[in-house]
C-alpha cells in the first residue's frame, strides 16, 4: 500500500468523473456539432466546441505563465496528422460519436457505444502495436520544426501567445454570437457547456502532472490500453490517462440518471457492423493522428501547436466529407 500512487489515481478518477458528468450535460460531441451544423444549419453545439478551446488556451497558458505545469508540445508530422485526422473524421460519421461522446454514451445506457469502443481498442491497438505499427511509424516520419522545436502559432509568427489568443478571440466572437442560438433540450446552454470543457481541459493537464509525465485528457492510445493490458499486461501499469477513462462513464451515469437521460439502448442489428467499423477506423486513425478529438482537437490545440490545429481540421473536413458524401451528395 505505501507504493499505491494515490495521487495519480484519485487525481485520474476524479478528472474523469467530472468530465464525463460535463460532457453529459452539454451534450457535448464534435460529431453532433459537425453534422447539425451541415445538415440542419445549426451550429449550437459547434459554438460550444469554438468556446471550450478558447476557454482551454487562456487555462492552458495561464496554468504555465504560473508555473504550475510544464505542457510539452505536439510535433507537427504532417503526413500523418493530416491522413489520420482525415480518416479519424470519416470514423466519426460512420460511428454517429466522436470519442468522448462514445464514452460518455456508455454511462447513459447505450449498448451501441459499447460496440464502437470495442472497435476503436482493437483499431488503436493494431495501429500502435500490431501489424501496422510498422506503416504508422513510415507515416509519422515526416515532420516539420521551427528552430528545431515543435511548431507553435505564435512561434511562426514571433509574438507572445497571448496575442494569437487575443486574435483568435476576436475572430470567433462573431461567430459564437451571431444569432438566436438554443440550447439542447435538456441539456446545459453552449455557453456554460463550452466554459465548463474548456476549464476541464485546462484543468486536465494539471491534474495529469500526477502522472509519470503530464499527458492531459485523451481518449485514443488509454482506449486501446484498456484492451491490451488485461489481456497481454501492455502497458506494464494503470497509466492516469487509463485511470482517468474509467471515471468517465460513472460521471455520465451520474447526469444522466439525474436528467432522467438514462435508458438501455439497442442499435438496429443492422447498423452494428457500420458503427464497428466506424470505431475501428477512428481508432486506428487515433493512433496515426497522435490523438482523438479531445486530445489532438482541445488538449494539444489548446497549447498552440501547429501539428494539433492542423489535425483537428483535418477532422473536421474528413466528417464533412463523410456527411456530404452519406447525405448530400446527389444520387
């Protein structure tokens, strides 16, 4: 018991509840944002999503303007951020979830989301450690630096990151307050969705310094953990971001069972090879992205780095290629 990190434990389940009970609320997901916005016209959700990560840039900075965390910063491999987060778009469509969303789903009852996890462990763990490690790795080769480092926004550009913040800001208020937009039924308004991800996501880094090394909140390469270490023992141990999954679906439970969300819910028999399929190409797509959604699209976006932005864009025109393609595109 005197070697039991309980720091590392207590800080990853916590983190995890919290975010799966936020995630609940708001109804958060970058699938629904993506494909509401396309097909419907309307962009609540998608406004949240802008939100959280201007929330999670002024977290994220000022948590290491304070010295309270050292953020290590994504390359930028470009082949591989743009191919993987192209397919990781694709995935998500096909899926009907994004990553967090899959998860947080488990907690509300969704046998579906079970289905598509499974999906995403195994497409992860061939992507990363199986027959395709090797592609992975000669994909991931290619690699832009600016002075040798990672590429940052306001390394390129060569003023203080605050300012790209403020850029950023000023650009996106037209867009987050241009209309009448409504909130979910049932569900948190953006605004306090979008503050609430974004300070979880700030907050993600910190609490994952208990860690051997601050990773922040993922749901890509911990997914496809979860299957291989019970399994072949690989990693060696329960890392924080393995920890930190295993809260998420307790706290959806917890809002979903509040707001009365809470149902069993079975796909159409129909529909589960399709939603399969869609976890294991966002899985593997993960691993060749180097992070998810949440991880490449807010927690590694948050800290400027041009590989993350990059990625997240590719994700979003591989889901909007998907939805045109799907549903628009004219017989």
């Amino acid at each position: 018991m005197d070697d039991f990190n309980w720091a590392l434990y207590v800080s990853a389940l916590l983190t995890g509840l919290l975010f799966g009970y936020v995630l609940q609320r708001g109804g958060f997901c970058l699938t629904r944002a993506l494909s509401n916005a396309v097909l419907m016209g309307d962009a609540t959700i998608l406004r949240a999503y802008v939100l959280a990560l201007l929330v999670a840039m002024i977290g994220v900075h000022t948590l290491m303007a304070l010295g309270l965390i050292e953020v290590p910063i994504r390359p930028f491999r470009w082949v591989a951020n743009i191919l993987g987060g192209g397919l990781f778009g694709v995935g998500m469509i096909l899926s009907g979830g994004c990553s967090g969303s899959t998860w947080y789903r488990v907690g509300e009852g969704a046998i579906g989301a079970c289905v598509v996890l499974l999906g995403f462990a195994m497409g992860a763990t061939t992507v990363s450690v199986g027959v395709l490690a090797p592609v992975r790795t000669w994909l991931q080769a290619p690699a832009v630096t600016l002075g040798g480092a990672a590429p940052t926004l306001h390394g390129l550009v060569g003023v203080s990151p605050w300012v790209v913040i403020a850029v950023l800001a000023a650009s996106a208020a037209l867009f987050l307050f241009r209309g009448q937009a409504q909130p979910e039924h049932g569900k948190w308004s953006w605004p306090i969705t979008g503050i609430a991800v974004g300070v979880m996501i700030a907050a993600g880094w910190w609490a994952s310094s208990f860690g051997s090394r601050p990773a922040g909140i993922t749901f890509a390469s911990n997914t496809g953990y979860l299957l291989t270490y019970p399994l072949v023992g690989y990693p060696t141990q329960v890392t924080w971001s393995m920890a930190m999954l295993l809260g998420v679906p307790v706290g959806a439970f917890a809002g979903a069972w509040r707001a009365g969300d809470f149902r069993w819910k079975l796909p159409p028999g129909w529909s589960l090879l399709k939603i399969f399929g869609g976890g294991l190409l966002m899985g593997g797509a993960a691993l060749l992205a180097e992070g998810c959604n949440i991880n490449q699209g807010l927690t590694n976006s948050a800290t400027l780095s041009v590989g993350s932005l990059v990625t997240f864009a590719s994700m979003a025109l591989g889901a909007w290629l998907a939805v045109w393609a799907l549903y628009l595109r004219a017989p």
